[in-house]
C-alpha cells in the first residue's frame, strides 16, 4: 500500500471510529508500529487528526466564523435546545456562554420565561431583548468577531462575583481522556470560571462534538453534570458520573 493510501484509509478510520490506537492500527494495516506513529505525525501536523497518547482522535469542527457555523446542523441544535429548556426552571441564574447551540438554547426559551439571564455573547443577548421577564445582563469586554463572545481580564473579575444555579456551556470539544477543550488559551480559562461559579453545569453537544479535543483544556469531563446530546455513543461519559439526556427526533418539532 503506498504512502498517500495508507493516509486516507487512517483518515477515514480515525473520521469513523473517531478514535483509535496506534497499536491496533498497525495490526489492521500490516505495518510497524512506528510506521504508524510517524503517519500519524505527519497528520497531525496538517491538522487532518489531532494525535493523542497511544493514537489518534478525530480532530473537531472547523473553526469558522459564528455566523456561518449558526445556520450548520440547525435540526439538530433545535432538538437539543428544546430539550436542555426542561432542565431549567424560573427565578433562577442563569449563566450562558457563546455559541450557536447556546444561541438556539435562547431561542427555545418561553417568551414569558422568568429569569435573570448573564451573558457573554451579543448574539444571545440579542435573542433575549423581547422577552419581558427575563433580567438580561450582558458582561462587557473585548468583542471575538470570530465567535461573537466578549472577552478580557476585566471580564474574568465580573464571572467571580456571580453565582448562578445553571451554566449552559458552549461546548467545543469533548473527549473522555482529555476532557473539554478549546482552541483559545483565554476562552478555556472564561469558561473554567463560569463552572466554578455556577451550581449546575449543562453542555447542549452535537454529534459531531463528542470525541474530539482542541489545544486548550477547561478541565475534565466531570466540569459538566449534564449532557444533553444527539448522539446514542454517550455511554461512557453515562460511566463517567454525567447525567446523559438522549434527544430523538420524536421529541423535534419545527
């Protein structure tokens, strides 16, 4: 099998299975171990596969502009964002990152919903303006265009002096291993403080999320105490001590 074969059929396995071991691979393909490695280094660093301890892992959504990742995959982040509603109630916190997900969580919330609501993205802020009887707090920064989200130190100093009951986090990446992820160093560090200042922590996550990582870990996997997702291959964040909610599209209505 030469080279540039041998690199699709690892593409492809890795984008299937979407994690795999080097070891297993090399039986599967009848080369060396180290022949694998180096494959999967040379992936790697074309950033097809994200390379981690013992193999590989499919790499995450690409990293696009928020307005065009909002209209991507819109079935699916309405089906979650109707059911991750039900886990919340009235005259609570609620604290919201950024995130087309999280935008569609907004916009599943009733028009008469009663609630103080923190945010970091215009977008959702945005979303809420009409509903009467939620307080809307928007958190000041400097404006990510890329993922319409403020940011900054002074951003960090007002996250410590909340404490809300639920934080719906704008989930990127998730990997048992290696926990949740981000591609930003500053954006990991935002999200970490907004778990530790929040009761309850809710991950709305597609499909497409689940078992992928990016450079920057928030922490591990057990940050989140719910899951609400798409995908039937969640059993092992079930085992990890995360509540799973399963969506079917039965449960979708336009």
């Amino acid at each position: 099998m030469l080279k540039t074969e041998r690199h699709q059929l690892l593409i492809e396995l890795i984008n299937n299975e979407k994690k795999v071991l080097a070891k297993e691979l090399a039986t599967r393909l009848n080369v060396s171990e180290d022949t694998i490695r180096r494959d999967l280094r040379e992936l790697d660093q074309k950033k097809l596969i994200r390379r981690v301890h013992s193999g590989a892992v499919q790499i995450g959504p690409a990293e696009t502009m928020f307005q065009y990742r909002k209209n991507r995959h819109l079935r699916e982040k309405r089906l979650l964002a109707k059911k991750a509603v039900e886990l919340v109630h009235e005259d609570s916190v609620i604290l919201i990152d950024g995130g087309t997900t999280n935008l569609a969580f907004a916009n599943a919330l009733p028009q008469d919903f009663r609630a103080t609501v923190i945010t970091n993205s215009p977008p959702i802020a945005i979303a809420l303006e009409m509903h009467e009887n939620i307080e809307l707090i928007l958190l000041g920064g400097t404006l990510n265009r890329k993922y319409m989200v403020t940011m900054g130190i002074e951003l960090a100093e007002k996250i410590s002096k909340i404490r809300a009951d639920f934080y719906i986090e704008g989930v990127y990446n998730i990997d048992i291993a290696t926990g949740l992820t981000v591609p930003t160093l500053e954006e990991s560090l935002l999200k970490k403080y907004m778990a530790e200042v929040s009761a309850e922590t809710i991950g709305l996550i597609t499909s497409e999320k689940l078992d992928t990582i990016s450079n920057h870990v928030i922490g591990p996997v057990s940050i989140l105490d719910s899951i609400v997702t798409t995908s039937a291959d969640a059993e092992k964040y079930e085992k990890a001590g995360i509540k799973v909610i399963y969506c079917k599209d039965e449960l979708f209505y336009p």
